[in-house]
C-alpha cells in the first residue's frame, strides 16, 4: 500500500469496473460524493475504507474520493470479476511479474521434488 | 435462602454458525465473521513475508503483533509452499518451529501448523498446537490419524498437485473436483478416527489451477458451505487477483481484502498476511452491516 511517506510505486489496476467513480482529493466531479476519506498509507485505515465502498461497488452514481484511488479501484476490480459484472481479463501465466521469484542471491529449482514422508508404516 | 437463579441458557448459535472443537480451544465460526490467520513463517523459503523472521524472538513478536491486531489463530510455516525453491530438512522445520508453537501455546494462542509433513505435525501437536493445515490435501493419511489422536482439527486443501509443485490444471468442472476431493478425502480423515465435525475445508485458492478456477470456485462458496463444516481460505496476495489488476505478489492488500469480501459469508477462517488490515476491514463491514438492519 502507498502513501505520502511511502517509497513504493503505487499500481494502477489493469482492468477499470464499472460503478462508483473513484478520485483522488482536490479532483472536481459531477456527482455529489458518497464517501470521503483519507488513509495516509495506513493499511487499517484501507480497510475501514474498503469496508465503506463495498456496499457501493455496483452504484454507478456513487462517488468516492481518497488518496487510496488506486487501491480502490483494485478492490472494485476484483470483486466486479468475482461477481461476473466483467469478464476475467486475458492474462499470460508466463508474465513474470505476477509471480513470487527467488530472491537475489537464492538458486531458483523449479517444481522441486515433493517430500511428503511416510510415517506408521504408509508410504505417501 | 432462596434458590440460585438457574443458569442462563446458552445462547443459540445463529443460522450457519460453525463449532470447531480443536484440541484445547474451541471456535464458535459465524458467517459474516471470519476468524483471522494470521501467518508466520519459521524458514528461509518463504519470501512472501517482506521481512524474513530470522529469530524465534522475531516471529513471536510478530506473532503476537499479530494477535494484538486481531488474529485469533497463528498459522505456523515450516516449508514454503513457494515451487522456486527445495523443501527444508524435516529436522530443521521441527527444530524452528516447536519452540514458537511452546511460546505461543504458553501465551494461550492458538496455533494451526501449515505443512504436509506427518513428522512435523507430529511434534507439533504435541508441543500444543490444535490444527494442522494440511496443504497437501491428505496426501498423507497419517496426517488425520494424529490429528485425531490429539483431538485436533485438520485442514483438508483441494490440489491435484504435489506439494511445492506449479501445475496449472485443466478442470473441467473445478467445483465439482473440489466437492469430490472433500467428500473423498473427509470420508478418510474420519475412517482414520478423527471426528467430522474437527474437519476444515479448503477449496484451495491459487492451488493447481488456473485463475479463472480461482474465480470459478469463489463464486461457488455456498455450495462448500452447504457441506456444514467450516471454511479456510487462503486469501493472501492471489495470483488470480494479480491477473486482474497487474499488481505484483508484494503489493496486493486491495486484493487480498476484496479475496476476504468475497468469502467472508463463509464460517471459518481467512489466512492472511495483513492482520490488521484485513480484521479492520472485517469490522467495519460487519458494523455496517448491524447499522443497516
């Protein structure tokens, strides 16, 4: 999660759903706001928020406005595919950076062998 | 002397509610309140901790970080199930991890061990842990048989796969192979002795399928429910999620919480990283909720 103190680059989501509209502070919009909150790179604080725009997640005329616009909008996106409001995008299973790597430094074995032991007499 | 009131009835648990009896501890699972895993791992292979834990002083201080945000059960890691790197020596997941399963259990935590490992959930158990979180889907049945043994709970995962394997399977029906490996699989953990209702359900998110299974059985949630025993979900940073939104494994709390809204319905447990966000989250939708009756 990001923030104002954070040094990590903030990820926009691939897929944008429908529903509310979500933007950041000081931004100008059309629609009355619904909800209003900051979060200041607090993780509980992006719950709490979730936990207020998921009742939304379907209202096209809501209107959300945080710091945590792009985080919102990745909650919106998955739970719009998970409730079938869009389709899955296409994805690549073989795009590297969706995966969790062997950091510097550690030999990646891929697939390593299984080592589930047998115990009382069974063997697995 | 008058009588002593009678004791208040206990009060009846609401429609869908769940009891795990597990060892020591018994949890009282209500839909629309998970209960939150908080994860720890003991060993260098895992990487999906952004601090590796180093020291048994370090995991249990995170531990019970954990704990104090929220979590009511510590979810012990001996081998990562991450498919880039070998499995630890049995020896050494038993040496990390018994110490931290004592600690906790002397603070009144109760602890699940994640492994497949007959060897290191029998230590386990009997430095006190009360759930053992087979990710192997039983391939062990030796796994039940201890677990009964010590009256503990056991997590039955859905794969196809050996542990530490990446195997993304063509189902073609996913729903229908998760509901046959838990009929299947709970017929032997209770053939092996252990009691049904010490039986947890795991469709496996992210688990020898391919992310749109993961979508698939997500939508699918009130059919394992209907099975009547509790729910584990690992929810933490999806692979299914990060298709979705482009967000890499390191940085997908939104998508872990949206993974949580999606099963919270379900009794049980969500295992995650972000204690105390995912249990903020939890909150307060759950006091929405009450203010919308």
């Amino acid at each position: 999660m990001s923030g104002p103190t954070s040094d990590v680059p903030r990820h926009v989501s691939r897929l944008v759903p429908p529903g509310p509209s979500v933007r950041t502070h000081g931004a100008s919009g059309p629609v009355p706001l619904s909800i209003e909150l900051r979060v200041d790179g607090d993780p509980e604080a992006l719950g709490r928020l979730l936990a207020a725009v998921e009742p939304l997640r379907a209202d096209d005329d809501a209107a959300i406005v945080t710091d945590a616009d792009a985080e919102t909008v990745r909650f919106l996106a998955v739970l719009a595919v998970i409730e079938g409001r869009v389709p899955m995008p296409d994805y690549d299973l073989a795009d590297p950076s969706l995966k969790w790597h062997a950091p510097a430094g550690v030999a990646a074995v891929p697939n390593p062998p299984s080592m589930v032991t047998p115990v009382d007499g069974r063997t697995s | 002397m008058s009588e002593p009131a009678p004791a208040p009835a206990p009060a009846p648990h609401g429609q869908g509610t769940v009891v795990l009896p597990a060892a020591q501890h018994t949890f009282t699972l209500e839909p629309g309140r998970p209960v939150v895993m908080g994860i720890i791992n003991t060993n260098p292979g895992s990487f999906s901790d952004t601090v590796h834990l180093a020291s048994l002083d370090a995991q249990l201080e995170r531990a019970m970080a954990f704990v104090a945000q929220g979590a009511g059960i510590i979810d012990v890691g001996t081998d990562s199930g991450v498919t880039y790197g070998a499995s630890i020596p049995l020896e050494q997941q038993v040496a990390a991890a018994v110490p931290l399963v004592e600690a906790l259990v002397a603070e009144g935590v109760p602890v699940s061990i994640d492994t497949p490992y007959a060897v290191v959930a029998r230590a386990t158990l009997e430095a006190g842990a009360c759930m053992i979180n087979d990710v192997s889907g039983l391939a062990d049945l030796a796994i039940a048989r201890l677990c009964a043994a010590h009256d503990a709970a056991l997590v039955i995962l859905h794969t196809r796969v050996g542990h530490k394997q990446e195997a993304f399977l063509d189902f073609p029906d996913v729903v229908a192979d998760i509901e046959d490996l838990f009929e299947e699989r709970t017929a032997m953990a209770v053939a092996a002795g252990l009691a049904r209702e010490r039986v947890v359900l795991d469709p496996g998110l992210g688990y020898s399928k391919p992310p749109s299974d993961d979508v698939a059985l997500l939508r699918a949630y009130d059919t394992f429910i209907a099975r009547g025993l509790a729910i584990l979900t690992g929810a933490s940073r999806k692979l299914y999620a990060g298709v979705i939104t482009g967000a890499p494994p390191t940085d997908r709390l939104p998508e872990t919480i949206a993974t949580v809204a999606a099963v919270r319905r379900a009794p049980g447990f969500v295992r995650v990283h972000d204690v105390g966000a995912v249990r903020a989250y939890l909150d307060a939708a759950a006091s929405a909720e009450v203010s919308r009756r």
